[in-house]
C-alpha cells in the first residue's frame, strides 16, 4: 500500500485543505476544462512548495459522470501528479469504485473518494435501506478497491453526517479505517448546523471513534456558515478541511479556500487560537501572495464573479476612496494586504473623495493641484458620480477635466 501522505500530515496536526472547486463545483453550475483543472492544481499545490500533496487533496471530479468526465480526471492525475494529492469522486457502488480507480491508478499520491450515506433519511434515499447496513456496504466497497489497487488510497464521504447518529458513524469509521480507508469526510450535506451544532458533532465522533481515524470536515454554506461551522471543526481537532475557490459547490457552496486559508495562516496567534497552543499546522506555509491571482483564474474561468466586497481577493482589497482611511489605512484594516497578498494599495475616485484623496489622485497623474484647484476638482467628482449613477469615477475623464482645469486657471 502506497503511503498516505494526507493521513500523516493529519495525525501530526498539520492543515489539508480538500480541494472541490472542480468537483462540488460543477454542481454551482460550473464547468472547468480538463486543462484548467491541471493548471489549478498545480497553482493550488505551489502555494506549499515540495510539500503540496501533503497539504492539498484536489478533488479532480466525479468519473462516472461520462466519458469526457473521466478524461478529465485521468489528465488531472497524470498531469498534475507530485503537485497535490489527487482524488476522483465515486458513488458507493462496485463499478464506480472501480471506475475511480482506473482514473487515478498509477499516478503519485492518488486516491478516490466513495460517497456513503449516514443519515437514515439519506441511506433510504441512496441505497434503500437502513443507515447501518450502508455504513457497513461502505466499509466492504474500501476493502474492495483496496483489493483492485491498494496503491490508490480510499477515502470514504459520510453523507448527511450532521443528521445522523454520532455513535454509529464514529463505529463505522473505525472499521472503516481498520479495513484500510485514509480519511473518513463528515458532510453537513445540506449545510443547515449551527456553528455550536457543528463543534458538537466532530467532538462526538473524534472522542468515540478513536485516535487512529482521521477525520475531515466538508460542510455547506446554505445558511452562510460555513466558514464559521468549519472553524468549529478545526477547534474540534479536525485537520483535512473541505473548500472551494471563490465558494463555489452546490447550492450556496461551501466554505471559501482563499478564506479558509488566509485565516488559518495570515497570522501565527490567531492559528494558535483556532488550532492549539502548540500546532504546528504547516511542513511548508502557504504563500498568500498567490491567492488574488489564482483566484483571478477562477473566477474567469467559471464566470463567477469576484465582487468588491468579496473578502481576501475581491476587487475592494487594498482600496481607498475617503478621508481618514486615507491618512491611517493600517487602523481601517484588519492586516496589510501588500504584505500578505501582494496587492498594491489603490486610491479611487468616488462621490465621497476628500481633498486628501483628490490631490493624490492628481499627483499621480501628474498634476499639483493649489487649494481653489482641489475644491474644484472634488466637486466635478462628486457630480459627476451622482450624474452618472455609479460611485467610481473614470480616472481617464478626471484627468482631462484637469487639462481644462489648469488651462484656465
């Protein structure tokens, strides 16, 4: 049996974020072309150096989907092979296992993951039978595609674990991990916990289930809480997080990965709150600066735009438009966004600019602009911003507005 590298950074309190962007992904409507998934991959696994498979798991997708689905995992696997640990998705059926692992087989650090019922509402919808007997069907299907390859790593999903019966799924995932799986993913399927429901449920099932399972965490965001359910999980003792670039996977997704990240590695205190006084969450820390751009890439790939107000990479980082926030940014922001992200602070022209913002818009396109000069210009700002019903002004126009400005002058 191949050696698990996620298992390891896990059992030694190190963070794996689980990649789904591709995967869950495509269920926000969204459709990554194999090449793409290739190049994420890679970018995602940079971010840690020589140590990407031990920190990043990328789902490449679900193979059983067509056949140009499988070709797309296959190529994930081949081609992004050494830079991350990649997975391919399955139903909890022999001939999708097996599928599964034909994608992936033969390449460095591969694994699949089988989707398995824990609810009884969800094993009677998936399966036709009791929660108990599908926990148990799931722990043969890992013996199983251990028999057909046991050098692809088998990791089982617990569907609709945060409706289900703590005590059976912390027994299932020991058997589970005794016949061989390496991670065991609880999924709030339906993203309804609480943050307090959530904590409540991995502390259950880690204490129950023993210290050789490894746990992840893969929790929707349908009530906007999952970042805040996963944080609950990491406090917990989970350390293999499920997310998705820019938040995209079914419904209203799930946890944002630059989010998700960032906060578990822009600051060394804050880690230890959420992790532990004495983890040690990365072989290789992350570099932060490549956030913005990899999620660039994504958003124009799945056309899922990144807003002003989207938090780490969103086009409002680093910006400033008003007075005081002008004169003191590092008291109008939580950390530096040139520091840790590389993103240059920008200043922008809108309806509330202050002379300070003014002039410096004006320096920088090379005018000096005298009080009288100032005044003139933030009300031909302010105008035209309520004229054209939109707060940023064009600063093309602003500067021909100073051509005639200082002409006259």
């Amino acid at each position: 049996m191949s050696v698990d590298v996620v298992r390891e950074s896990a059992l030694a309190d190190r963070v794996v974020i689980w990649e789904e962007s591709a995967r869950d992904g495509a269920q926000a409507k969204t459709l990554m072309s194999p090449d793409f998934r290739v190049r994420l991959a890679r970018e995602q696994g940079k971010m840690f150096g020589e140590d990407g498979p031990r920190h990043v798991v990328f789902a490449a997708g679900f193979p059983a989907v067509c056949a140009e689905e499988f070709e797309a995992v296959r190529k994930v696997a081949v081609e992004a092979e050494g830079t991350v640990s990649v997975s391919a998705v399955c139903r909890g059926t022999a001939r999708d296992v097996r599928q599964a692992v034909a994608s992936v087989k033969g390449t460095e650090h591969a694994r699949i993951m089988v989707i398995v019922p824990a609810s009884e509402a969800m094993a009677q919808v998936m399966t036709h039978r009791p929660a108990a007997e599908a926990l148990a069907a799931g722990v043969d299907l890992v013996r199983e595609a251990l028999d057909t390859d046991d050098s692809v790593i088998v990791d089982v999903c617990l569907a609709d674990a945060s409706r289900a019966d703590h005590a059976l799924m912390a027994a299932y995932s020991a058997q589970m991990t005794e016949a061989g799986a390496g991670v065991v993913v609880l999924a709030d399927t339906v993203g309804d916990q609480l943050p307090a429901e959530a904590g409540a449920m991995f502390t259950a099932v880690l204490d129950q289930a023993g210290p050789d399972v490894v746990f992840a965490s893969h929790l929707h965001n349908d009530l906007g809480l999952g970042l805040a359910n996963t944080l609950q999980a990491v406090q917990s003792g989970i350390r293999v997080v499920s997310s998705s670039w820019l938040g995209i996977a079914e419904r209203s997704g799930l946890v944002a990965t630059e989010q998700l990240l960032f906060l578990l590695a822009y600051r060394p205190d804050r880690a230890k709150e959420l992790l532990g006084e004495h983890a040690t969450p990365w072989w290789t820390a992350p570099d932060l600066t490549r956030l913005p751009e990899i999620a660039r890439m994504v958003s124009q790939e799945t056309e899922v735009p990144l807003s002003v107000t989207t938090p780490i990479v969103g086009s409002g980082v680093g910006t400033i438009s008003t007075g005081t926030p002008f004169v003191h940014p590092q008291l109008f922001q939580p950390y530096d966004p040139r520091e840790l992200l590389g993103i240059e602070p920008r200043i922008l022209l809108t309806h509330l600019a202050s002379a300070r913002v003014i002039t410096a818009v004006a320096a920088r396109l090379g005018r000096d602009l005298d009080r009288e000069q100032t005044k003139a210009a933030a009300q031909w700002v302010k105008s035209r911003a309520y004229r054209q019903g939109r707060a940023l002004v064009d600063e093309d126009e602003f500067a021909g507005f100073l051509d005639g400005l200082v002409a006259t002058s």
